[in-house]
C-alpha cells in the first residue's frame, strides 16, 4: 500500500514520514526543480534544474512558490507492490496518485498557523519563505481542513500532537478498523516506543 500525508508547510510531514521510513516503509522521493536549501535533508527531493523540467516526465505535478514538484513516472515501473510506502503529497497529488494506483491511503495533519510558523523557523526557513508558504496555505484553505463524506483523505489528525502519536493513530486506523483490508506490522521496539508517549 502507500500512505500519503498531507498537511500545511511545517505540519511535520516529512517528519512523520520518516517515522514510517524506520517502521520500514519504502519512501517515494518527489522530484522538484526548485534549488537545493542549505538544510535540505539528503535523500529528501530528486533535484533537477529548471530547464530540464518537463511535466510529461511527471504524475502528482503541482506548481508551489513558483517551483514544480511531481513523482518521476519511472518511478512506478520498480514499485513492488508486496511492499509498503509512504509519500508527501498535496489534495491534487493524492487524488491524481489514486487515480494512477490501487491501495492509496491519504492522511491530513490540522496544525494551527502559528505552530507551522514556529517549525519552519526552526528548520531555518527564510523569513520571506515562511509568508509565501502561509499566504499558500491560507489561500488553499490547509488550515483548519475538515473532511466530509465526499473526501479523499480517509482521516484527519490534529498534528499538534507529537509525530509518533499521530503515527500510532495511523498504524490504529489500519489494524483496529473491521474494514480495513490492510494491516501494519508494529514490531515490538516500535510498539514500545510508541507506548511511552501515550
């Protein structure tokens, strides 16, 4: 299956992806040809420069401060579908991913503004960058998202929680729900860890 998570800038997405990376989960690294920041984690976009972009080359496109993001659709031809995943994508690249594959499950993490705020000035986001990614935010309606029956994520967490509880949240939606059809393994070290922040 592959998870996607959603969220305002500064949400915690990557974070939490990466939770899931050490529960062993394959991540799905976006390309974008926005330049490379100085705290960019390694590992975290496929860089590619501007004039080498091409949209065809891509599913899940969105165009955010200016720069495109999408997953290379080479990408998918060494997917193994006996694994599991986990990707961050805006609305528009959850529906579009959906579209393209079968067992896409989406997540939406609500933070309140001035939380997204805080953590883009901890992760060392510029000044300038944090009001565009807010005005994005704001103008996309990402905070304070509600969910109705139509929707496509399939739950929504208040992430001012910590990151591993949401996770536990996540791993409950799959292995304590009758209809779900997918289940996580939650390995002990995992479980124990998770535990301690309850």
């Amino acid at each position: 299956m592959i998870i996607v998570i959603s969220g305002p800038s500064g949400s915690g997405k990557s974070t939490l992806a990466g939770l899931f990376e050490v529960k062993g989960f394959k991540r799905i690294v976006t390309s974008t040809n926005r330049d490379r920041r100085l705290n960019d984690p390694e590992g975290q976009y496929y860089f590619v420069p501007k004039e080498e972009w091409n949209d065809d080359d891509y599913i899940c496109v969105t165009n955010y401060g200016g720069n495109k993001y999408g997953i290379d659709k080479g990408y998918f031809d060494e997917i193994n579908k006996d694994l599991n995943y986990i990707v961050v994508l805006d609305e528009a690249g959850l529906k579009e991913l959906k579209e393209y594959y079968d067992n896409v499950y989406g997540f939406y993490l609500n933070v309140v503004e001035k939380t997204c705020r805080e953590r883009m000035a901890q992760r060392g986001d510029a000044a300038d960058n944090i009001e565009k990614r807010i005005a994005y935010d704001k103008e996309h309606h990402r905070f304070n998202y509600l969910i109705d029956d139509d929707d496509l994520y399939d739950q929504a967490f208040f992430g001012e929680d910590h990151p591993s509880m949401i996770m536990r949240q996540i791993m409950d939606y799959f292995n304590n729900n009758p209809d779900s059809k997918e289940t996580i393994d939650e390995g002990e070290e995992i479980l124990a860890m998770l535990h301690k922040q309850k």
